[in-house]
C-alpha cells in the first residue's frame, strides 16, 4: 500500500469534540465509487477541447472510476461500483430533471447502504460558465455524526490530487475541502442527495466525500485532462488518498 505524506486535521472548523468514529471489523474494507452522472441526460459539465473535441465529465467519472476500482481491488479492497456503463440505474425523466436525479441519488446510497460500504467516494470533474474558474477541491458534510472521518478522507483525497497533479506539472489551484451544504445551495435541500440528510431521503450511512477534480471549463485544466496520462495520474491520486483514509483510521499500518 501506498500512503500520503501528511495526515492533517480535518478542516472546516469542526468542533474539538468531533473525534473519528473507529470502524468495528478489519480488512478487507469496502469501498462505494460513485462515478457521477450519466446516460444521455444526466451528463454533467460539458466542454470542447481546442481541437473542437466534446467532452463530457460522466464519461470521465466513470474512466477514472474503474481505474481507482483496478488499483484499490489491486491492493486488497472490496469495490463496489454505484455505476459500471454509461447510464443512470433508474428510468430518467427529461421532464422532471431534479425528480429523477433525487430518486437517482437515492438508489445509488441504497446501493453503497447495502453493500455496508465503509466509505463512498463520488467522482465528478467540475465545470462552469466562467471559464476563469480552477482548482480542485472535495466536500463532506461537517454535520453527520461521523463527519470528523468524511472531512478527512475529503481532506486526504484533496491533498493526494493536488500534490499528484502539481508533480506531473500543472500547478493546480488548492480549493479546499468545503461544505457539501454549497453543492447545490437549496435552502430546502440543504445538503447534496449523496452525503447528506434530507426531506424524504434514506441517507447514506457511512463517511463519505464528493471530489470535484478540475474543471473542464477551463481550457489550462482541460488541456491537462486530455493528455492520455493524466487520467492514470488521476485515479492513483484517489487511490492513494483512500488508502491514506484507512491507514489514518487503523493506526497506521
Ligand atoms: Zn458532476
């Protein structure tokens, strides 16, 4: 196994009471991977590279996803892929977009409650209109009762892409890990349907983090997703920040 170099704090500001919750069984543990998105409606951000080639971030997700599944399986983890091909595991309907991404959403949490995952990783790429936009950064929710363990494996996973990236030579920009409440910023729905608690949700029962890895949007980090290594660079970053997690979590070995 390989581990980070450093095991900060988690971040956020959670209160000095909020101390890791021990996992009560020993390896192999379980790993949910959420490959974000997909199918033809649910696409996630979209880009055009400068060679006029479309990109879409479901495609990407689910590229690296089944990489980190190769490295983890590799290294004695049980895998367990929310997603496998390029579609939604419930009917999606164009005419009710928000409707189908929350029963959506919920099938996938049933899926990784079911499997007794001891973490989810969702893996998405970002993107938006302002294309200045960069960086890289993760999300937990800080008010779960196991959110010291989510915001540290959103913490070492961040940490894991941003050293990775800035050693295959691209000075990425550090956002940070930040509340899963400013994922969708819904007064009613405050927290994202994967690691949150909601109205006529069955929440996900175990530490979690969502991973934003660079934006699409902006042509410098497109340009560096596009290389045909980057997505390996990529995926042995979530791989490493994964395993950094449990070896946090078991003492260290
Ligand atoms: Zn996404």
């Amino acid at each position: 196994m390989t581990t980070a170099s450093a095991t900060p704090a988690p971040t956020l500001g959670l209160a000095d009471s909020s101390v890791p919750v021990a996992i009560n069984h020993g390896p192999p543990y379980t790993i949910a991977i959420d490959p974000g998105h997909g199918g033809p409606i649910e696409t996630g951000a979209v880009a055009t590279d400068s060679d006029g080639n479309l990109w879409l971030e479901k495609d990407l997700n689910l590229d690296v996803a089944l990489r980190v599944r190769a490295l983890l399986t590799g290294a004695g983890y049980n895998v367990v892929m929310l997603r496998t091909t390029d579609s939604t595991i419930t009917n999606f309907d164009p005419n009710d977009f928000s409707g189908s991404v929350m029963r959506e959403s919920q099938a996938r949490v049933d899926e990784a409650n079911a499997a007794q995952a001891d973490a989810l990783v969702a893996i998405h790429f970002n993107g938006w209109i302002d294309d200045s936009l960069s960086g890289n950064e993760a999300y937990c929710d800080p008010n779960r009762s196991f959110a010291a363990n989510s915001c540290q494996l959103a913490s070492l996973i961040q940490q894991s892409l941003v050293s990775d990236i800035r050693a295959d030579g691209y000075a990425v920009n550090d956002l940070g890990v930040k509340n899963d409440a400013e994922v969708n910023g819904n007064q009613d729905d405050p927290h994202s349907w994967m690691l949150g608690t909601n109205a006529d949700f069955s929440p996900s029962v175990m530490p979690g983090t969502i991973v934003e890895t660079l934006f699409l949007s902006n042509p410098d980090e497109l340009a560096f997703i596009r290389r045909p290594e980057a997505l390996d660079v990529i995926a042995a970053a979530y791989a490493k920040g994964i395993e950094s997690y449990f070896a946090w979590l078991t003492g260290g070995q």
